[in-house]
C-alpha cells in the first residue's frame, strides 16, 4: 500500500501535486476554506489582500486610490506565505511615496493551512488524508498617525 | 554615474525588476534616456554601478518591461546575471542603525539568511532564552534572556517570521514588536568568462526586525503586538475546527480564520454584525 503512495505521499516539500493529479490532490477546497477572510475584516474596504497573481503595480495603485481616494486614514495590507514579501513591498512602497506622511505598523500571525491528500488511482485502496501545515501571515496597517 | 547607467541600458533594464518604484532617497526623478522602453519615471538607477571593461555581454530582456511584478526579493536580475555568465562573488549588507528605540544592548540578535535552517536557528534562540544554567569554560552564564531580535531581509524575511512565530508558540507570552525598512545590499558579480568585467550592484531589499521580549513593551508603538491570551476563547468557539490558530494578531479584533459560514453562525451568536455594508 505504501509503493503506490509513494509518489503521493513522498511529497513533503510543499509541492503537493507532484506526481498526482494536480489540483485534486491538493484539495482547494478545504485549502480555500482555511484561507478565507478572517470574520471581521471582509467588510472593511480598506483592507487589500496580497496575492503572487495579480500584477504588483495593479494592487500598490489600488492601495493608493484607497489612501487618496477613498478618504481612508488607515488601510491594512496582509500577506500570506510568498505574498509577505510583496506585501511589505507595497507598504514600503507606499510610505516612501508619502514622503514619510504615512506610517507603517506590522503584526504577524500564524495561518492553519490544511491540504488534502487523495489517491490518484480511484482503485487505490487508500483513503484521503488531510495534511494540515502552518504558514506565516503578516498584516501591515498603513495609517496617517494623529496630528498630536 | 548615471552616464554610466545610460550606457548599459540592457542591463538596467533586468536589474529594475528586483525593486518596483522608486528607491527611497535616490534623486530618481532625473529624465534618464533609455532606448528600451523604460520610462524614465519608473526606472532605478544603482548607485556605485563600476564597469571595469566596456565588454559587457549584451543582455537580451525578451521585451519584457522592467518593472514586471516579479516576486520583488527573488531578483530575476540574478537569474539573468547568471546567465548572462556572471558569478555573484561577494554580498554586504549595509547594516543600519537598529530600528528599536531604547532597546538595551547586548540583546541577542538572530540574523535569517536565506539559507538558515530553521532548527538550527530556533535550537540556538530557544537554548538562550529558556535559560541555559551550563556554562561554558566558566564564561558568563546567562539565566535566560530577556529579548530577543530577529532580523532577516530580501527572501529570508518569511524565515524570519516563520522563527519569531515559532518562538512565540514555544515560549509563551511574549511581547512583539515588529519594524519594517528598506536595506541596502551590495553585491559584486564578476564574469565567469575571462573574469575582466564585473559589476557592483546595490539593491534595495525590503528587510523585517522582529523584537520579541519576555517584558512588556510600550504598546503605543506602531507595530506592537500583545501576547496572544484569547486561545481559551477560541477554543470555545472553534467547536468544529480543530486546534484553534494561534492569535490572529491583527490590530483590529482577536478573532481567529474560520470558514465562512462558521464564522456567520457564531458571530450572530456572539452579536457581531457581519453585514457587508460598512
């Protein structure tokens, strides 16, 4: 039983879909759920989640319409795994091109990721296991501090 | 100096994409000629970009635009000085003043490469903030630290708050505070072929300090983070979840990721709105 998993489970590396089917074996799903918008924060406009996909300078204009635009004094910008980079990136970004008006507050927390494990062959006697993996989230507010 | 960079468009071109915008306190708004299609606004000038023969290898950017949304800390321009033949042979970083105001000295500082192994990094932090009682050949022993800073820049930066996370989990109420800057890292490549032209590029690397202190420290701070102490409350909460995360440390509420609907059923319980609109 453990051959023919092989392939599967000597995934240890964060790949997941290696030498299995592609997304199933990863299962977006309950990958997606764990990724979900904490409760509060998907009603707050200005909050911007950083992503790999999206074009860089696409998400630094939206969080700039949104500072100057939108009439927000604080925006949060969060990043997840490889986006933390990117997101720290664009806080950066956007405080330099202030010049210094705005200023930077970082908090980092701790994401369950969970992954689930299906066997490619349908006629493999093996049942689907759940990985479950922690990952590093960072949150960057982006505020105008209060005129003291 | 920007001569220089005019002379050398190609290579201008690929090393921009490492940092998108401009560079803090670089004059960048100087109208720049280059022919390939870089807008002057938006390219990066290097500093201290020495040419020691004019035989640069041609660089071939297959028309793409400089400041394409590449990972910004994994520098394409590497990949493409290693296969334009170049060898990265020396990297400093310009260390700057440290980030914490009144931070006492002789804190143990863990600085995160790249290429670090995490349990390396958390044996030796862990050894001393617990408290190592041996001592070695009659040194000072130290009865456990009080503080501790990681800092990483460029692609260790995920390291270093996957470290700081780590310790937090294991040593339990501690105080963060976390800083963000711009780091300077200076680079030396030199050409594997004939070994005559090499090139000083000085890349602005985004960097992370992550001070973690068994004392409590000054929560007006921008960047502070309590100790999580709501783990009870989400156990509670988290019925159908199984171990509940460690704290969602966001400055607006303590509540943790869950699902959606989840998250609707017990925050109607709890008597938070949920509504979209703000």
């Amino acid at each position: 039983m453990t051959e023919p998993r092989n392939p599967g489970m000597s995934s240890t590396a964060p790949v997941h879909p290696d030498a299995t089917s592609p997304a199933v074996e990863m299962d977006p799903v309950e990958y997606t759920l764990r990724k979900r918008l904490p409760r509060k924060l998907p009603k707050r406009r200005n909050d911007v989640y950083v992503n790999m996909k999206t074009d860089f300078r696409a998400q630094l204009a939206r969080c700039q319409k949104l500072l100057e635009g939108g009439g927000h004094r604080e925006i949060c910008v969060h990043g997840l795994g490889l986006a933390i980079n990117r997101a720290i990136n664009i806080a950066l970004q956007l405080q330099t091109s202030s010049q210094g008006a705005l200023q930077l507050a970082a908090n980092t927390s701790t994401v369950e990721l969970v992954d689930d494990l299906e066997p490619e062959d349908p006629d493999e006697a093996g049942e689907p296991m759940t990985r479950t993996r922690n990952n590093s989230a960072i949150h960057i507010k982006v505020f105008y501090p209060d005129p003291q | 100096m920007f001569t220089g960079c005019g002379v050398v468009t190609g290579q201008n071109q690929y090393l921009t994409r490492d940092v998108a915008g401009p560079h803090p306190g670089l004059e960048m708004n100087r109208p720049i000629q280059m022919g390939n299609g870089v807008t002057p606004g938006s390219c990066n000038v290097y500093q201290g970009q020495t040419y020691s023969s004019s035989g640069q290898p041609a660089v071939n950017v297959n028309g793409s635009s400089p400041l394409k949304p590449a990972p910004l800390p994994v520098p394409p321009p590497a990949l493409k000085l290693g296969q334009e033949g170049f060898k990265k042979v020396c990297r400093t970083e310009e260390d700057g003043p440290c980030p914490f105001p009144g931070l006492a000295s002789g804190v143990l500082e863990m600085r995160v490469k790249e290429g670090s192994k995490i349990r390396n990094l958390m044996g030796f932090a862990m050894a001393r903030m617990q408290g190592e009682k041996c001592v070695s050949g009659g040194g000072v022993s130290v009865g456990g630290l009080r503080q501790v800073v990681f800092t990483g820049s460029g692609r260790a930066v995920t390291k270093t708050i996957t470290c700081a996370e780590i310790m937090k989990r294991k040593v339990g109420s501690l105080h963060q505070l976390t800083k963000l800057r711009y780091k300077v890292v200076k680079e030396v490549w030199e050409s594997t072929e004939g070994g005559t032209s090499e090139m000083t590029v000085h890349r602005t690397v985004p960097s992370i300090s992550i001070l973690l202190s068994k004392d409590p420290l000054d929560p007006q701070e921008p960047g502070y983070q309590p100790p999580e102490t709501l783990t009870a409350l989400w156990e509670e909460k988290e019925g159908v979840e199984s171990a509940p995360q460690t704290a969602c440390k966001r400055p607006c509420g303590p509540l943790p990721y869950s699902t959606f609907t989840h998250c609707k059923r017990v925050c109607l319980g709890e008597g938070v709105s949920v509504l979209p609109s703000h």
